[in-house]
C-alpha cells in the first residue's frame, strides 16, 4: 500500500471516503489520509497509478505527478538513455563532441556541430585556415593556431589580417604606463617607468635577485620593488625580527606548561606528566609500571593506578588482602595498610579493639553520659540511662512537662516544676487541682435570719420581709 497524492484529506469525512480499497489512517499529528492499495493513487485512490507498470525502460525510476485533475508519469533515465520511457539509446552521454561541440542524437548515433576553426566527426581536428590564400595581406605570415590563426604583420602593417597600415604611437603600443616617442615614419621607443623594461615595457624588472629577505623568507616581486614572506617564526620588512609566540599564543604550551620565547621559534617546559611540543602529549605512566598478579594498570597525569584483583591490594597489587578473610568484627570497616597489607578495622560507636570485638564502656569513660543525675547502665556496643523522676529522654536531657495533660481545673494556671506541678487556682477555687469551689457562706455572712446562697469567688443574701 502506498500513501495517496495529496495525502493531507480528511478521509474520516463521510462524503469523501478512500476508494477501490483504499484504507483510512489516522496519524499522531490528527491528520487522516487516505492509504491506497498497489497500483491506485489520489487523494481518494481514485487514480490508477501509471508507475504500477513500470513504464520506464532500461532501469529508469518513474515518479508519479497529478496536475490538473490527471495522472502523469515522468522517467528519470540512467546514464545512456532518454526518451519519455527510457528507451531510446542517448549517443550524446559519452560526451565526444570535444572543443566545444555541440552534440545532437541521430538514428541511435551522435553528431556534432564543430564550432569555427574544428573539424571532424568529434571536432577534433583543426582547420588550417592558413591555407586559404590571401589572407594574410602584405606580404604578413600566416601562422596556424588552435581553432584560429594569427597574422605576422610587416613593418608598418597591423590588423587581424593586416590591412591596416600602422602609425607608430597611434595608438601607443607602449605598456604599463609607458611613454611612446615616435622617432620616424615607422618607428617608436618606450620610456618605461621605474621597474619595467622591454621594447614595449612589457617585462617587470625582477628585483629579486639582490633581495635581503632573512631567516628563510621568501621575496616576492613587485613593481620597482619587493616584499619578503616571512615564515611564521619571524617578521618585519626583511624577516629579521623575532616573533613572540608566547605572547601572540597565550596557549601555546598545554596543560600548565610554561612558554619560553627563543629566537625563531619558542618552546615548552611541561609539568609533570606531560610531554611534546606543546605539553599535550600525557606520559603513559603504566609503560614503567610494574603492577604484580595480573593487576590492571590504568595511567593518570604523572602517576598510574593499579587495579588489584580479588584478594591483592598494595599500591602495585603485590600483598594479599587482610580483609578477604573478614577479621573485623561485624559493622566495622575493614581497609587494608597498602604499605604492609594487614588490616585496618574502623570501628563502630560503642566498639573498640583491633578487630572492634571490645565493647566500650561509655558509662566508666569520662563524666556521666546520663545528664541530671540519669543512671549510666553500659550494654553491648552502647549505653541506656535510667532517669529520675521529672526527666526523660535518650539521655535524661528532657524535662517532663507535666502540665501538658492540662491537670489544673476551672481556668487555673500550671506550673511545671521537677518531677511536678503546681495549680495556680482562680479566686473562690482551692485544691490541688483547683476542684473545690470555696463555700463563701460557711462564715454565715448573712445577718437577720438572711439565707446564704454560694456563689463562684462570693455569696448573696436572701434577706427576710422588713
């Protein structure tokens, strides 16, 4: 299946759906298109495809094209062949019209139209025009050239076939800015200018031979003078002074090499680790190297590094391994002494000893761990502490708060104290907690058979008639 012409349809449209089996797809972008079976193309699959056939001879591609409303084919030939399918034989693709030919197909052969001067069946061969008589005039020689002639004119003669009769310097016939000075009938000289000379000051005097280029510059001619090409070392007029290249290439020595200028030319001293001309090259440290037991030598700037298989370590892999056999005791960290290969354990908190099997006791080393006097207990690898009342907390650092179960009643204030609290209680409530509300009447506030009633921080008086 292949794709329609003018693919960008929306075939999903009822009214215009894919034809002669065509099959409507859908693509990422939201685009639906119409996908034709072999030998159909349009934007509905409504064409015959005339490429289907393969039209075009002798290996030519065919490439399908819809204008107007009608299908077209078009053959691209290979080397050899033209026609509208391919199948005439093109002469002309050899290219043998030579000299300028013009090359034109003819019954499955070439031919050429030579321009003038050629001749031939591949305008090869050139026309002696100096055989035509006469047409040189003067008494001039007729010289053949290349696809022309040329006419050796007499004195006083000129032209291209030298009808003309010559004055001399009219026109001048002097060059690059020459003066012509007719001294008879016939005859002229040149006053050339400086750094010319020749009849017709055709020849650029060459100053070079007496040049003062240094330092392998090359001169280069001028007019009247001359100019010196200095390699890159040097400079100036004659190539004699010395180029800086430390200081025109501030990074002309690599990887922290310092530049030192000399004369024609500069060098690098490198740091180490590195080598050549401008410090770029790294020394392969590992060609030196001697790591043991079949280690990996990877090379660094100025060092290397050998990469120990299992059970060796040392700096060139050449002691065994310490820790293969686990001597530390469990969570430490075992290293290995490069200089003698026994092990190193780092030990936990808690654990001490060469192999971290001793357990330290924190609760004899030092002040108490446990702060307000909390009671140190030592265990394995660690410590507990036992508080006092009042205060919690890994080390009895914390003290309990214990007005945070808001013990203190009826609006009352608490204050947290050691192991304790206080209630600060509201006027007219007394207790611990500040539950008891204080009954103002037990002093029998109220005279003349007056009736007490309790009131929160007072009382009243329900006092009798009169």
């Amino acid at each position: 299946a292949r794709l329609a012409l003018g693919a960008a349809v929306q075939c999903l449209d009822g009214n215009k759906p894919c034809e002669n089996g065509g099959t409507c797809v859908v693509y990422s972008n939201g685009i639906a298109a119409c996908l034709c079976q072999p030998g159909m193309i349009g934007e509905h699959c409504q064409f015959q495809d005339p490429c289907h056939q393969s039209p075009c001879a002798n290996g030519g591609s065919c490439e399908s094209t819809l204008r107007d409303g009608t299908v077209h084919y078009q053959c691209t030939c290979p080397k050899g062949f033209r026609g509208q399918d391919c199948s005439l034989f093109d002469a002309c693709a050899s290219k043998p019209c030579v000299n300028g030919g013009r090359c034109t197909n003819w019954n499955g052969r070439y031919n050429c139209t030579c321009p003038s001067g050629y001749q031939g069946r591949n305008c090869r061969s050139d026309v002696d025009e100096c055989r035509v008589s006469g047409l040189c005039q003067h008494g001039s020689t007729c010289l053949n050239t290349p696809g022309s002639f040329r006419c050796q004119c007499q004195a006083g003669y000129t032209g291209q076939h030298c009808e003309s009769i010559s004055t001399p310097c009219a026109p001048s016939q002097c060059l690059n800015g020459g003066t012509c000075r007719q001294t008879g009938d016939l005859s002229y000289e040149c006053a050339c200018l400086p750094g010319f000379e020749g009849h017709n000051c055709e020849i650029n005097i060459d100053d070079c031979p007496d040049h003062m280029c240094m330092n392998g510059g090359t001169c280069v001619d001028g007019v009247n003078t001359y100019n010196c090409q200095c390699p890159p070392e040097w400079t100036g007029q004659f190539c004699t002074e010395d180029v800086d290249e430390c200081q025109l290439q501030p990074n002309a020595c690599h990887n922290g090499g310092t530049c030192f200028n000399t004369n024609g030319g500069h060098s690098c001293v490198c740091v180490n680790g590195w080598t050549g001309e401008s410090c770029s090259e790294n020394i392969d440290d590992c060609q030196t190297a001697v790591c043991f037991h079949g280690a990996t030598c990877h090379d660094r700037v100025a060092s290397f590094y050998c990469a120990c298989p299992m059970g060796k370590t040392g700096l060139l892999c050449h002691l065994d391994d310490a820790c293969v056999s686990n001597p530390c005791h469990e969570d430490a960290i075992c290293d290995t002494n490069p200089m003698n290969g026994r092990a190193i354990c780092t030990c936990p908190p808690g654990f001490t000893g060469g192999a971290c099997d001793q357990d330290v006791d924190e609760c004899s080393i030092g002040a108490n761990p446990c702060e307000h006097f909390g009671k140190c207990v030592n265990t394995q690898g660690s410590f507990q502490c036992q508080c006092g009342r009042g205060y919690t907390g890994p080390r009895c650092e914390t003290d309990i708060n214990e007005c945070l179960s808001m013990p203190c009643q009826n609006d009352a204030t608490c204050l947290d104290r050691i192991g304790e609290f206080t209630c600060i209680c509201m006027s007219g409530f007394s207790g611990t907690y500040c539950e008891i509300n204080i009954n103002e009447c037990e002093s029998n506030p109220c005279v003349n058979g007056g009736v007490c009633k309790d009131m929160v921080n007072g009382f009243s008086c329900t006092c009798p008639s009169g």
